[in-house]
C-alpha cells in the first residue's frame, strides 16, 4: 500500500503494533562510487555486484560515459570497461546535486584526453569545491573556473600525464577531496603521497577509500599516530587490473528502519547485506542506537536492532558518521530526555545546512533545539505526544536525508506531511515503498 500523497508532499501513515521483519537496504552509495571510477580506469573489465543505482550513482555512469567510458548493465551487476588509467574522451557532465561524484570527478576528469566542463545544481553551486581544485592542480592537472571562483562550474584540461607527487593536507571542508585524490594517485605517473598536518576531516571515510584501493588490489603505506589516526599516505604509480566485487548493504539507508524498529517498543528488525565487519563508517551510527536503549545484535553477515519500551536522550560524538547523524537527531525528539549531538562540522555544507535544517523542523512538532556550529540540542516534547489534528508540513530542503529521517518519525508518531518525497532518488529511490512494506 503506497501512503497518501498530496501534491509534491506525503502524508505518513502509523506503524501500529512492533514492527517483526528483516529488510536488505540498497548497495552502499559511497563504495559503489569509489568502485565506478576505479572501473573506469582500470586496465581490463571492473565488475561491481548489487551497486547501488540511484540518482547520485547513475549521474556518475553518464558522466564516465559521457568521458567515453563503456558502462555494460547485466541486472544486478554492472560491467565497465576500463580505460587503462585515462579517459578516452571528454565532454560536458552534469552531476546534479551529487557532492561525492563532483568532487571524484574533478580530479578524476584530469586524466581524461580532452576537456571537461564539470557543473551540477544549484545547490551543488553553492558549496565550495575550491580545496579539491587546489589538490588537484598541485598534482599537475589544469582546472579553471568558468564563473564564480571557488565554485562549479569549472573547466579541467587535458594533459599528456597527471604528474602527481607530494601534497600537504591540513583540515578540508570534506574528506571527499581527499578520498578523489585517493582514487586517481594509482594513475598518476609519480604516485602520490599525502601528508597530514592536521587531523583529517572525517578519517573514516578515508579508511573506506583506502579500503576500496586494497581490495581492486592497490599498494598502498599507510602512516598512523599511536592512537591510529592517519599521518602519511603514499600510492605509487601502478596498473589498476580487471576486478570483481560485491557491493554490501547501505549502512546510510539502514539507518531508516534500523530506527523505525528502535523506536517501537517490541520491535525485531534483520538487517542482511551488512555486518560487523563493514568498513562503512555508518555502521557506528547504526551501533550507537544501544546508546538510546536499542537493543544491537550484530553478526559478519546481519544487523539485528530489537526496540526497547522507551529511547532515552544520547550524547553522542557523531564526527564519524556525520550523514547517519542526521536520523539520529530525528530519533532524540522521541525520547524520554534531552539529547546533545556533536561533531557535525561537515553537515553545514551537505545537501541542505542540515544542522540549521533539522533545528526548524524538530521545533514543528514541539522540540526544543539550539544550534551550534558543529553541534545540536534537541529536548523532546513534554509528556505524551498526541498525533495532531491536522498534518504537520515537514520542508525536506530538497535532502534525502531529510525526508527519510522525518518519514520514519511521522512512522513512529502519526501527523507528518513530508514535502517533496521525491528527493529520496538520490540515494534510494524505493524507501516509500520499503517503508510501507515494513509496515505492512
């Protein structure tokens, strides 16, 4: 059953009763972009099992087709012929509203033989991308804006060879520049090597980039501090072969129903595709729901959250798994006491400020919320919250993230109006649908 819809908005429906299920989520976004410019490059085919295929993911295939990569869809699987460490062509991409393609694609788009103009939506204009570019020509490649400096669109020329070589990274507003970088250093003809004189911004994703090298079999010297963080990073120049891999389970979207089960007292959820030893660093947020009175199971090949009689308030260091915080902020304004969410610096220049976005729709259904820069506090509603008489509109600030982490409170509560539902396509095009399967 397809909940009610008006107009561009949607109203959702009350799970009644535990919820007693199991769920598979769509492939992981940030693995099946990391593998598809690794395909792309690669010397021979790049096969990637179960990729997640949404509007972020797709944008990015049209783009290495647009660059004259050759992209075969077989159902579940895709198979990219790789161009050998270049792209053979060039052209002018579009990425739409999609932060970890643009970033990848800037740098990836040096190693292309003829010019590419990179722009994306509005949204994606306004976030700045100037530290990728900066990376980027320091290893050699050539990029220039084509209006407004610091922002897309931006023009990236072609060159015999990315030189490559040494560069200092200190505090980024993404670790997406970092991780683009990454990607194409084992094409480069010196290699690179990336020294740290801070603390990099969200290490874990890094760690995931420096997954994804390994298992498509790239060397790679890792430095670390005593206490593990990253200090050196050095991938040598080197033929990238054919692979084959099976892209696990979104722990981003597990975030959803993981929280729609935490959030109904006598809930059983199965989450497969995804297991304790997941490199996704948003298998921590799905973790820290024991924090909240959640009850986490998990396994090498499942996630099971069982839904306690109530959720208490949480404080929570969210710096590793920032997008995930963004449904656990939701989830505070059903819980018995206040909750303090920090390590959030990185949601301000997302999709929406979601930090600022989240802080006006939790005070729609009576939450007390003060922002801070890189933090937020949420205090629930007093006593027993009542559906209202009429829906509350939920703004979803055109962010995914948004309209998931609401359509699961409106789940738990009853009285919420989501606008635009539409946006979920960008990481997970049927989350209506699995939503009212579960509760179904």
């Amino acid at each position: 059953m397809v909940g009610p819809e008006s107009g561009s908005s949607r109203i959702v429906s009350r799970l009644e009763g535990p919820l007693i299920a199991s769920v598979r989520p769509p492939g992981s976004k940030s693995l099946t972009n990391r593998f598809l410019i690794l395909a792309a490059l690669c010397r021979g085919e790049g096969v990637l099992r179960h990729p997640l295929r949404a509007e972020d993911t797709d944008r990015l295939l049209a783009a290495i087709e647009t660059l004259g990569g050759i992209v075969r869809p077989e159902g579940h699987v895709l198979r990219l012929d790789g161009g050998d460490g270049r792209f053979p062509g060039g052209g002018s991409i579009d990425l739409g509203a999609g932060g970890t393609p643009t970033r990848f694609m800037i740098a990836a788009a040096a190693l292309a033989r003829l010019p590419v103009e990179i722009d994306g939506a509005a949204r994606m204009r306004a976030r700045p991308i100037d530290e990728g570019v900066e990376l980027v020509r320091q290893l050699g490649g050539r990029v220039e804006y084509l209006g407004v400096e610091r922002r897309l669109p931006v023009r990236v020329e072609p060159t015999e060879f990315l030189e490559g070589g040494d560069v200092a990274v200190g505090s980024t507003a993404s670790s997406q520049f970092v991780s683009a970088v990454l990607l194409v250093a084992p094409f480069t003809r010196r290699g690179v090597v990336i020294r740290f004189t801070e603390p990099p911004t969200s290490e874990t994703y890094l760690d995931l980039t420096l997954f994804a090298l390994e298992e498509v079999g790239v060397h790679t010297v890792v430095e670390r501090s005593k206490d593990g963080g990253l200090l050196r990073i050095e991938i040598p120049s080197q033929t990238v072969r054919s692979f084959d891999v099976e892209i696990e389970a979104d722990a981003s979207s597990a975030i959803y129903p993981a929280m729609l089960a935490a959030g109904r007292p006598g809930s059983r959820l199965e989450i497969s595709g995804l297991g304790r030893r997941s490199r996704q660093p948003d298998l921590a947020a799905l973790l820290a729901l024991d924090s909240f009175g959640a009850i986490v199971e998990a396994t090498d090949g499942h996630v099971v959250i069982s839904g306690p009689e109530h959720l208490d308030g949480v404080t929570l260091d969210c710096s590793s798994f920032p997008d995930a915080a963004v449904g656990l902020v939701a989830l505070a304004s059903i819980a018995r006491s206040p909750s303090h969410f920090t390590g959030l610096e990185t949601l301000r220049v997302k999709e929406s400020d979601r930090i600022s976005a989240l802080a006006i729709e939790l005070r729609k259904i009576g939450c007390e919320v003060s922002e801070e820069p890189g933090a937020i506090k949420v205090a629930p509603p007093p006593g027993d919250r009542q559906p209202p008489a009429s829906p509350i509109r939920i703004g979803t600030w055109d962010d995914h993230r948004l309209a998931m982490s609401f359509g699961i409170i409106g789940s738990l509560t009853g009285g919420l109006e989501i606008e635009d539902p539409g946006c979920v396509a960008k990481s997970h095009p049927g989350f209506w649908a699995e939503l009212e399967r579960l509760k179904a």
